[in-house]
C-alpha cells in the first residue's frame, strides 16, 4: 500500500529539521528556557514519527529518522527520548539479522533501565535479548534472559508483559520439540490475553497453539486452531500473522496429501511477507513451496526453493530452518542418486541440528526454569520471614501504644475539668454576645425580605424571555424539518436518476451495487446504458458530499446522457474529454475570476459488443479487472473533470482488454478505501483489492455481503466520513 503523501511530507519536513538543528547546536549550545520548550515538543513529535513508522514496516526510513534522531536527543540531554530511539533500532537490527547490532543497542537500553530502577523497561529489554538469542538458536540463553524477564514483570504484576515472555518461553520449548511443556505455556499466555481481551495477543496464542498441534501431527486441532488465528488476524490487520497462517495452512494440507489450495494459500503468504521484509517468514515460505513441488514431483523446482530458504537461513543465522533445509535437499539429491551431494547436506544437517538439540541444551534449558522457581521460592520464604518479624514489631509497638494512650487519657481528664471550668464562664458570656445579635438578625431579615421581593420580579422577566427563546426554538425547528424535507425530497429525486436493477439485470450475467451517501443524499453517482453495438458503465465521485455533491452527480449524469446517448460518442477518453469540457462550461470554470474548482472523478468503461473488447478510461479513479483469476489494477489519468486544468495538462488515455470469459470488472469511488477507523486508521486500497481477489470467484451477492461485513468491522462505531459507491460486473 503506497505510503500517505501527508505522512511523506511529515517525513521528509522532520529530516531537514534535524539537519538544521544539528548544524544550529554545532555552533551555540546556550539556548533559552522557550527554546527548550520548543525543542522539547520537537523531540516528542520526532518520537512519534518513529514508532509510526516501525508499525508500518517502513523500516529503512525509520533507520533514517533514528540515526539523525539520536545526535539531536544526546545534544538536548533528552535521555528517555534516546532510550526509545535505541529500542525501536535494537528491534529492527533483530528483525534484519543483524543480532549483534541489536545487542549493543539493547545492552545500553538494559543498563540504563537498570540503573534507573525501571523494572517495566529491564523486563522489556531481557524479553528482547532472550529473542535475540533464541534467533540464534541458543535455546538455554535464551530461557535464562527470558526468566529474568518474567520474575521482574511479576514484581510488578505486568500482565501483558508476563504474557508475551510465556509466549516467548513456549517458543524455546516448541523448538526443542518440548510439545507438551510449549502447549503448557502457550494455554497460560492465552488465559492472560483472554482476559485483557487483546484481539492480537489472542490470535497470536491461537497461532502457536495451532503450531504446537501440527508439530505434535494432530493436523485437524492445528488448523482449526490457525482458522480461528486468522479471524483475529484480519480484524487488527495483523500482516505476520495473516501470512504465517498461510503458510502453515499450505504446510497442513501438504501433511494431509491435499495439494488442491497449496499453491493459492503459498502465493499469499509469499507476497505478504514481501511486504513485512521477514527474512524468516520468507525461508519458511520457501520450505513449504519445496514440500509442494516435492509433492507433484517437481524436484527441480523444490531443490531450488529448498536452496533460497537456506540461502535466507545462512545469511540470517536461523538455525532451524538451515536444519530443515539440509535435510531435505539431502533426501531429495538421494532420490536423484547425486550420492556426494545428498552426503554433505546430510552432514550438515546433522551438525546443525546437534547443535540446536543436544543433552547439555536439554539439561541447561531444565536447569534454567528450576532456578527460576528456586528463586521464586527463596523470594517466597523471605517475604514470609519479613512478615513474621513485622508481626512482632507490630505487637511490640500496640503494648507501647496502649501505655502511652492509658498515661495521655488521664492526663486529658484532668486537663478536660479545667476546661469545663473555664467554658462554663466563657458560655455565661456568649448568651450576652447572642442576645445582642439577635437583635442584628432582626434588622438583616427585613433587608432580606425587601430583596426577595426583587428577585420575584427579575424571576418573571426571566419566565417571559424563557417563553420567547421557546417559541424561537419552535422556528428553528421548523425549518429545520422543511429543510431535511426538501433534501428528502431531493434523495428520491437522485435515486429515480439511478439505473434500476432490471438494467443491471438487463446488460450483465451478474452484478452488485454498494451505494451508501455519507449523508442523505451523495456525491457518488453510478451511470450504466447501452445501444445495439455497445454497454458503458460509469462511477463518478464528485466534489464534495450532501446537498453539493448531489447537485455536481446530477449535472455529471445530465452530461453523460447528452455526450453518450444524443452525441454517440462510444470512446471512453473522448468521453471524458468531452464531459470536461462541458462540465467547464456548464459551471462558468473558463471566466476569469470564477472560484467554482468543482470537478468529477469517474472511471469510464465501454464494452463493444461487436468486437468483442473492453475499453477503459478514468480520470482519477482506477480499473479493477479480473480474467481468469489474473487480477490488475489499471489506474486512470492523474487530472479530473472540471475544476482547475493546467496549460500542460496529458489529454485522457484508453486502456483495452480482449472480452473472454471469465471476466468481472469493478468500478468505485474513494469513499471505501478511505474510511477510517475509531483508531484514525483507514481501510486503505490495498486491502480493499485483496477482498475482491479473494472473494472474486463466489457470487457478486456474495462479495458484496463479505465488503459491507468488513467494512462494519473496520468501522466499529466509527462514523462514516466519505460517500460509499462500489459496483462490481460479471461480463462473461
């Protein structure tokens, strides 16, 4: 998904300023209290510009940004912005295989955390070193940090942090083919996320989970497991994991003897973890693709996927894919009687995998969660000592307490007789004083009854200025209900100008039409008609929503019945190129001085019958065309219709496909892609595209249920910002 032009400029604006922030503290570093207050916002939006890109996966320019960040935190003694800066570069050198850049990233985190006290971010850093670790298949380290890890978050009772290390821990233990002690731990993570109620933290527990079971060869409880990971997945829009399912997917069905669906569920995990940049996902990807071709007899191709995954393993160190990939380039050079060949690879699987599952590994791995409990419970017998003394200095200190209370009591008695004494007297006094204001009160009461009758007064014009903001109100309102009436009136009037099913029916074997208007009438408007030689189909989006967006689609309707129907122009640039022109006009957009920039996205197409063709154009709006499972996003020309047009601007192209069958096309406006998420996170386009790949080969009905349920999910009580048009058409 292309990155947001915003968050570019965002980008590129906070990398000079930190060129020129450097070159400013070269030559003075005394700057004022303002100046620090101004720096110190800077730094905290420079932060959040790396956390957002490392979740996007943007992973070179976050490296950028980090690099140029930390000169600028270490020039302002910014330490906990370094700290965060070192952490994210630590992750990313692990995610590429650069471990020992990340462990001297991650040993200067740990050692500021711990001599700071911060038990949260110690037991953060050890989780992270632990991985480190386990990435280079030094299982017993690894449990060692990842304990360390555990005992502090439980200091603190830190449930999303105990969570992920006995996640962690389940991992060490799966890959020591410790299957039952890995489901041990995995269940108790699982039992942690279920009650946060984290959608990611589950998912991810059902995925290891299912992983544990397919290890174990109980395939049907592992892929019930992965489906029920993969729901999760799709809700957070979780890539690795989405791709991870995948592949085990394909790996199950390999297992069962079932290569039908193999190839599909491959290919998607392939080109997610393109995306995600996973040396390691991409290696297991390639281990699966070999088992697959292994399977239908291709060994040339499976020797050369087994290959690419080893090439990942050696470059990257993952031990344990490198074990799998020897042996089974060993296996498969001895089917092919290339007897030195299979004996070094066999060799080398051998060592690697001694080297990953040995008895010393075993016993350290053992000793290391002993220790663990040990320590928790010498921890335990030395809270329950410190209790037993404090019980007796609390004892000790009750007795002292009662004597010096029964010593206070009799000497407050006395104390307390004096005073009864003395207060008798001051009380004879006070009944003077009161006697005195007594008569004060009198006075005051008569003035208060002279302001009573005041406000009585100011309570009436209050009463009658309260009657006329009523009726004023009462006005309001109805105008207001004549005004929603007349645009009601305005909707049926949009509507009678849509197509009717019965056309749809009429020109295409099927269809579907999403049509929903942000409010009660729209900007986004779909056009279909036809002649003896020729279909066209239309989606137009135009500027704005509500009352003026519905007034622009009138007027773009109104054009395309005239430059279509009455002109018989059938060449979809042409089209556009006219609806420009007229559009211009028809708005005065050629005067001087005229400030109405209102234009229309539309994307055009004609089907010629007679030939047998499809032609395209779109102007701002794109093509999704999908023949014989080939999907292909064909995108229009940069300019619109209407509104500004520079001198320079490229006339409107056509874009032509042979009409075989099968073949779907789909036409929509912005307004799908963009909504966003109560979290500010947009459904994007490239997700939109891969539900209609997906779901492309079921029933348009269908496919359209599957885009309205999802984009429900997405939204989640969020409001809708955009217009919503999307129509899909079966042609053949």
């Amino acid at each position: 998904m292309p990155y947001p032009k915003v968050k570019i400029i965002r980008f590129l604006t906070l990398l000079i300023i930190l060129l020129i922030s450097g070159s400013v503290y070269s030559q003075n570093t005394q700057y004022d209290r303002l100046t620090f207050q101004r720096d110190s916002l800077f730094a905290s939006q420079l932060s959040e510009q790396i956390d957002s890109l490392f979740y996007s996966g943007r992973y070179d320019s976050c490296m950028l940004i980090i690099d140029k960040a930390l000169i600028f935190f270490d020039k302002l003694g910014l330490t906990r912005y370094k700290i965060d800066a070192l952490t994210r570069r630590g992750e990313i050198y692990r995610i590429k295989g650069k471990f020992s850049n990340a462990m001297s990233d991650f040993s200067d985190v740990l050692d500021y955390y711990h001599r700071t006290g911060n038990i949260k971010g110690e037991a953060s850093t050890l989780n992270h070193i632990g991985a480190i670790y386990r990435l280079r298949g030094d299982y017993p380290t690894a449990l060692d940090y990842y304990f360390k890890a555990l005992a502090n978050y439980q200091k603190i009772n830190h449930l999303p942090g105990i969570s992920s290390v006995l996640n962690n821990i389940g991992v060490v233990h799966l890959y020591q083919k410790i299957y039952d002690k890995a489901l041990e731990y995995y269940n108790k993570s699982l039992s942690i996320e279920e009650t946060l109620k984290s959608d990611e933290g589950i998912g991810t527990s059902y995925l290891n989970i299912g992983e544990v079971y397919r290890k174990k060869g109980d395939l049907q409880k592992a892929a019930d497991y992965y489906l029920r990971a993969l729901v999760y997945a799709n809700r957070i829009n979780d890539l690795d994991g989405i791709g991870t399912i995948y592949n085990e997917l394909a790996g199950i069905n390999i297992d069962n003897g079932s290569t039908d669906d193999v190839l599909k569920y491959l290919n998607l995990a392939y080109n997610t973890f393109l995306r995600t940049n996973n040396p390691q996902r991409l290696a297991e990807c390639h281990i699966n693709f070999g088992k697959y071709y292994q399977a239908i007899g291709s060994i040339s191709q499976a020797i050369k996927h087994y290959s690419q995954a080893l090439e990942l393993a050696n470059k990257n160190k993952l031990l344990e894919i490198k074990s799998d990939a020897h042996r089974q380039l060993s296996q498969l050079f001895d089917k092919q009687g290339n007897i030195a060949a299979a004996y070094s690879h066999f060799k080398k699987y051998i060592e690697t995998r001694d080297s990953l599952f040995n008895e010393e590994n075993t016993r350290k791995s053992i000793q290391a969660e002993f220790f663990y409990k040990f320590e928790r419970q010498q921890e335990d017998h030395r809270i329950a000592e410190a209790k037993k003394a404090a019980e007796y200095a609390e004892r000790l200190r009750r007795e002292k307490v009662v004597k010096t209370l029964l010593i206070a009591i009799i000497s407050l008695g006395a104390i307390l007789i004096g005073f009864i004494l003395f207060y008798l007297h001051k009380i004879k006094l006070k009944n003077e004083e009161l006697k005195y204001h007594q008569k004060e009160i009198l006075e005051k009461n008569e003035e208060l009854q002279q302001q009573q009758e005041e406000i009585l007064a100011q309570r009436n014009e209050i009463e009658r200025k309260n009657i006329i903001l009523e009726q004023s109100q009462q006005i309001i309102a109805d105008k207001n209900e004549r005004m929603i009436s007349s645009i009601e009136y305005a909707k049926t009037i949009q509507n009678a100008l849509l197509p009717k099913p019965e056309k749809f029916s009429e020109l295409f074997s099927d269809y579907f039409i999403i049509y929903q208007p942000k409010d009660i009438v729209s900007g986004d408007f779909y056009w279909v008609n036809n002649d003896e030689r020729f279909t066209y189909a239309a989606v137009m989006d135009c500027t704005g929503h509500g009352v003026s967006g519905a007034f622009m689609s009138m007027i773009g309707n109104t054009l395309l019945n005239k430059i279509v129907l009455e002109w018989k122009v059938y060449q979809p640039s042409k089209i556009l190129e006219a609806l420009n022109e007229q559009l211009r006009e028809a708005l005065k957009q050629k005067e001087m001085g005229n400030t109405v920039l209102a234009g229309i996205d539309i994307a055009f197409v004609t089907i010629d019958k007679q030939d047998k063709k499809i032609y395209f154009s779109g102007a701002a709006r794109p093509l999704l065309i999908i023949q014989n499972d080939d999907m292909k996003l064909v995108k229009g020309s940069i300019r619109s219709t209407g509104g500004f047009q520079p001198a320079n601007t490229k006339p409107f192209e056509d874009v032509s496909f042979e009409l075989i069958s099968p073949t779907s096309i789909y036409l929509f406006s912005d307004g799908y892609a963009d909504q966003n998420s109560i979290a500010k996170k947009k459904f994007g386009l490239q997700r939109f595209t891969d539900l209609i790949n997906q779901s492309h080969s079921k029933s348009m009905a269908a496919q359209r249920n599957l885009l309205l349920q999802m984009m429900e999910n997405h939204l989640h009580g969020a409001d809708q910002l955009d217009d919503i048009c999307v129509i899909g058409l079966r042609l053949a």
